[in-house]
C-alpha cells in the first residue's frame, strides 16, 4: 500500500509542477492569470473501524484554479492599449460570433477599422448618441450581449464620405470613446462594455487570457466602467501578468522537494519488500 500512497504523492507533485512552470513560462503574458494546485488527502475505512489505527492512502489532486488578482499595470504610447483597475472584463466577439472576455486590452484597428484584440476579437461597446455621448441603451440586470455593438472608428467623421479626417482618439474613465476631426468636431463612438460574474472561479479558460461563461460562472453582469462593481479602463496602459517570479521559484523548489521525498519514500518501501523477499529465501 505505502506504493501507492506515494506514487499519488508523485503524482500530485507533478501536477504541482506543471501548475508553477505554466505560471513561470506565462509571466510576459499580458493580463495571465496565474494557477495554483490545490491538493486533499484520501482516506478509506468501513462504518464501524476505528480510524485511529488507519494510515491515509496518500493524496489528490483537487483541481488547478486560478488566481484572478490585479495584474500591475504598464504604460504604453499607444491609445487603444486599455487596462482595467478594478473588477471587470472586456466583452469580446470572435469572428464566429462567440463571446468571451478579456482583460487583455491590446486592441488595434482592422481592414474594416474594427478595434480587435490580439485573436481577432472585436471589443463590444454600448452604443451612445455621436453628438452627446449619452448612453443610448441603458444596462440593466437583464442586460445580454446581444445589446452590444462592435466598436468602429472611421476615418472620416461619423464615415462620411469626403468628411473631415480623423485626427486623434481618445478613452475616457468611463469607456467613453471618442474621435476628434481635423475640423475640430467631436463624435463619440461608444461606451466599453465591462462584465462581471457571481463566481469568477466558474469561467472556462480559453487561452490569450480569454474566458467563456458557463453555468458555474453564471451569466455576465453586464455594465459600464468606473461604477458600481466595475474598474475603470485606463487608456495608454495594459496589465502585466499577476505572475510573482520569486514566489514561483520559491514554490518550484518546495515542489521538487516534495517529489524527491516521495520517491526517497517508494525507495525505503522497495528496499523493505526485497528484505522480506530475501527472509523467505
């Protein structure tokens, strides 16, 4: 039995491992995520045993979650690079038509001037009045994704054709975006939309710090930013991995250990069982 009491031990180790080295390879991502093993003990006895006089049967793995804390956010030059502080993602549309989010903010403009993010994704906003800014639909708990609209900045003012040309760019606290014209005009595009979930440990990971809901998650809790739950998006910044390289080492080594202990372990319970075989002989 001591076999496989530890080779769960190995393997728990090795899932430990694998959790630590895909935080250390991830630390350059923009907005990971890092993961953490979590690990409980397994114990069998019948009803009536007294289980003081058991020994565990070792360990498993309970599952690989991740750590949704603030990453540190960068300044970068480049306007469309957003970066929420606070609580919230992006809501992104791939070109199939599902919806993830985001925290990754490094969107740029398309052939067709659709602010897409790193897979093709275009960032969803809440459509507002050009002339005012004023959110034209309201968010409300029983907001969808579907009262959403892709963010498009055209080159002329409101995509006139002949129009005055795009000057500049600009993201407010608030997700506002809006265009300023060589004429001097103004029109506002749009509002970031943010979401938020009862339960952030129930998003489906789907790689480019992107993220689906499921049932676990529940339905995203659609808003705008810098109210209520949600952040505010911070224009010319993105957020760094949430990666602590020195705690991660420092974790890798306590795992390695972890490994060469139980494997000392199989060593002593191998070297007993050949002496008992030898006796026999």
């Amino acid at each position: 039995m001591s076999f496989y009491t530890s080779l769960s031990g190995l393997k728990a180790s090795q899932a430990d491992l694998s959790a630590i080295a895909n935080n250390v390879a991830n630390v350059n991502s923009t907005a990971f995520k890092k993961s953490k093993a979590q690990f409980g003990d397994m114990f069998a006895a019948a009803p009536m045993q007294t289980t003081n006089q058991i020994a565990g049967q070792g360990v498993r793995t309970q599952g690989i979650t991740q750590q949704f804390t603030q990453g540190t956010v960068e300044t970068t030059d480049k306007t469309l690079d957003l970066a929420i502080t606070g609580e919230g993602y992006f809501t992104v549309e791939a070109p199939d038509g599902t919806i993830s989010y985001t925290r990754n903010g490094a969107f740029a403009v398309d052939d067709d001037r659709y602010a897409v993010d790193t897979t093709g994704s275009r960032i969803q906003v809440w459509p507002v009045d050009a002339a005012t800014g004023t959110l034209t639909t309201t968010p409300t708990t029983t907001s969808t994704p579907a009262d959403l609209t892709d963010l498009q900045i055209p080159t002329t003012y409101l995509g006139v054709a002949g129009g005055a040309q795009l000057t500049s760019v600009g993201v407010a606290k608030d997700g506002l975006v809006s265009a300023i014209y060589a004429d001097g005009s103004t029109a506002y595009l749009g509002k970031v939309a943010m979401a938020s979930f009862n339960s952030q440990e129930g998003l489906r990971q789907e790689g480019d710090a992107h993220w689906t809901s499921t049932v676990a998650s529940g339905t995203p809790i659609l808003g705008t930013a810098n109210t209520g739950m949600f952040g505010a998006v911070n224009s010319g910044s993105l957020e760094r991995s949430n990666v602590d390289i020195t705690e991660e080492l420092v974790a890798l080594i306590s795992a390695q250990r972890n490994f060469q202990a139980n494997s000392k372990a199989i060593e002593a319970a191998n070297t007993l069982t050949t002496t008992i075989v030898n006796l026999r002989s």
